[in-house]
C-alpha cells in the first residue's frame, strides 16, 4: 500500500488563507476526545455554543434571535437560508462583486428561485443607490442577499447601509459573514439583517464541520412549509434543538468540542475587539512588508478588509505562481490563489491564530523567494527551455 505524504516540516504550515485557517494547539487537542451525539453533557455543548454565538453577535433569545447550527460548510449555509426563507414566489435580488455573490446566484438557479444580480465591478463596494433602484424597479423582490467580507479580493462591502435600504422596502436581508463575523465588530441589530450566515473555521479560529445562522425567530418561524430541501431546513432544525438538544443528523462531534475550546479562547483575548485589532496589526505588517518588496494591494485602501489580501501578479517575467507557492509551501507559509476574473493576483490572510511575528516570516520569505523565480526563469531560457 502507497503511504501517505508526509509534509517535510517539523510543524505545521502556517496558514495565511480566508479558511480554513491556523488555529491552536489547544483548539486542536479539544478534538482528542469522542463524544455522544445524543449524551446530555454533549448537547448542553451544543446549547452553550448557540448561546455565544448570538451574545458574540449582541443579541440573544429573549430580543428575538435564534441561531442555528448545520453540519456543512458555510455554503451549505447560505443554500439553506435560500431553501427554506424564500417563499414559493419569492424572489431574490443579488448583489455580486466576486465569486461569492456569484456562488448565491448559481444556488438560486440550482434551487429554481426567481432571482436577479446586481454586479458591481469586483474592486468596488456594492452600492445602496443602486439597490435602491433595483427595488423600486422590481417591486416583487421579496430578499436582499450581500456578502460582507468578499474574500474574492479582500473588499468590505457596507453592509449597515444596504441594510437600511432593505429595511426601509420591507424586504428580508440575507448577510453572508463568513469571513468577517468574529474579526471584526458587526451590530447585528444595526445591520438590518434577518439572517446571518458565518462558519467555525474563519475569524471564530475553529475547524471546518459546521456553520451557523443567526436569524430573527419570526422570519424563521413564517418559513413553515417552504422548505425545498429535508438537510437544509433550518426551521426543522431548529425544532430538532427545541426538542431534545440535538442535531436532526449525526453532528460533526470533534468539530463542536473544538470549536467550544475556540470560543473560550476568543473570550480570553478580549473578545471581538481584541481579535479585530490583532487581525488589523497582521493587515498592517503585511502591507507595509509587501510594499517594501514593491508589492502593492488590488484594492484601494478605503474598501479593504483585514481579512485577506489580493496582490496582483509581479511585472517580473520570471514570476509563476505555481512555483511561487510550492517555494513558500516548502517555507512552510501556504498562501491562496487569486479568484479574479480580470487581474491575476495571488492572496494573503491575515486571520486565524497568526500574529505580527507570523506575518513578517512570510514577508521575509516572500523576499527570498522571488528572486529566484527571475533566476531560474533566465536559466530556462538560456538552455532554450
């Protein structure tokens, strides 16, 4: 039998991506221990988990909040809003400026959800006038769907603005925040949105198995019937929770005790604030370091997130990205590929269990790196490779 490879560092690699992400060994060790699905100390886990959540958020059960958890990717997430909030004739206005803007409209289709996509360039935010256009135009909207944090190039989109807007038209907001909740301070209330979608393994430093949605309970509750998918109902999940504590499905056990070591410790930073402003002193280190390598972000400034960063390609004719990442992999620093359509970058995220100390090896490596992909590309074309 062929043997698994076996990474050739002494450790594990940093992880400068949006997510999965670094995160600690005590994060890690949380998950050496099994757990009964249906056992009561598992479940007042659980329970516990959902109720930090919406305090995370500001809000709680008694203001009229509900989260619930789903085993699955953040995807999975905004799918099952989609399948089980959106009426039968509901429809859904988009609002994309990368990939997953993009992704939301392919579930809609997929779902067979009346639906219509507002594009805005992908190095600009969205626009609230513009969406206010759309719903005056379309008074058949029913939904608003924004992603905070487009982790296609790093761009916050200003979610409290198009919140209002939403609200002002009586329509339903849907906020994927997969990779902002938790790195930086959203008022769920102020944002307008009903519901909220984010994941374990981005800015909360837990492990991939589940995400979440915070929603208001009665937006939740008029959804009886809706739904178009058994897995993805959230209204039915909920009920599972209301009934006896549990998943309706096998739940991602190790994930939930992981991610209970992971709240602890973002309790233990300082909350919210203090991890926004360790996450925002990576951002700055990154910057400053790439700029002295001649490294400039995609993104104006005035639209950037701390989360990740696009980087557009270097003009050095010698530069591959492919090789530019196995050198930096063997380093052990795993950055993202871009996902632009109209510039080649590569990405770089400042988020997880990474600090300052982290960022400036991967800059110094990144200065090591890059020459000789110059080099080695004058060498090939000297023996006529």
């Amino acid at each position: 039998m062929d043997s698994l490879p076996i990474p050739p560092v002494a450790r594990d690699r940093l992880l400068f991506t949006p997510g999965p992400l670094t995160t600690s060994l005590s994060v890690k060790q949380a998950m050496l221990h099994d757990a009964g699905s249906w056992h009561h100390e598992f479940n007042a886990v659980v329970q516990w988990i959902r109720e930090r959540l919406l305090a995370i958020a500001g809000v709680s059960r008694d203001t009229g909040w509900e989260c619930v958890l789903l085993q699955g990717s953040g995807t999975f997430g905004v799918e099952a809003v989609f399948a089980t909030c959106v009426p039968p004739a509901g429809e859904v206005v988009v609002l994309a400026n990368g990939a997953y803007g993009e992704r939301a409209a392919q579930m809609l289709a997929q779902a067979r959800i009346n639906h219509r996509v507002l594009r805005t360039p992908e190095d600009l935010p969205a626009q609230p006038a513009a969406l206010e256009a759309a719903l005056v135009a379309n008074p058949a909207i029913t939904h608003v769907f924004a992603v905070h944090c487009e982790t296609t190039s790093g761009i916050l989109n200003p979610i409290a603005d198009l919140g209002r807007v939403a609200r002002a038209y009586g329509k339903s907001f849907i906020v994927d925040a997969m990779s902002s909740f938790g790195g930086m301070p959203l008022d769920l209330e102020a944002s307008g949105a009903d519901h909220l979608v984010s994941s374990a393994n981005k800015c909360l430093e837990g492990v991939p198995g589940f995400c979440f949605v915070l929603c208001r309970r009665e937006k939740l509750l008029a959804s009886a019937g809706w739904a178009r998918s058994l897995s993805l109902d959230l209204l039915a999940q909920l009920k599972g929770f209301e009934r006896n504590g549990q998943f309706r499905f096998t739940p991602p056990t190790h994930a939930l005790l992981a991610f209970a070591q992971a709240l602890r410790e973002l309790e233990q930073e300082g909350g919210v604030p203090a991890r926004a402003a360790r996450y925002r002193r990576n951002h700055d280190t990154l910057l400053d370091g790439m700029r002295a390598l001649g490294l400039l972000p995609y993104l104006n400034p005035a639209f950037q997130s701390h989360i990740i960063t696009a980087f557009p390609f270097p003009p050095a004719p010698g530069f591959a990205f492919d090789t530019f990442y196995r050198d930096l992999c063997d380093r052990g620093f795993i950055i993202y590929p871009g996902k632009l359509t109209r510039v080649d970058t590569f990405r770089i995220g400042t988020i997880g269990r990474l600090f300052p100390t982290d960022i400036e090896q991967l800059v110094h490596a990144v200065s090591r790196v890059l020459p000789t992909l110059d080099r080695r590309a004058k060498t090939r074309e000297a023996h006529g490779a």
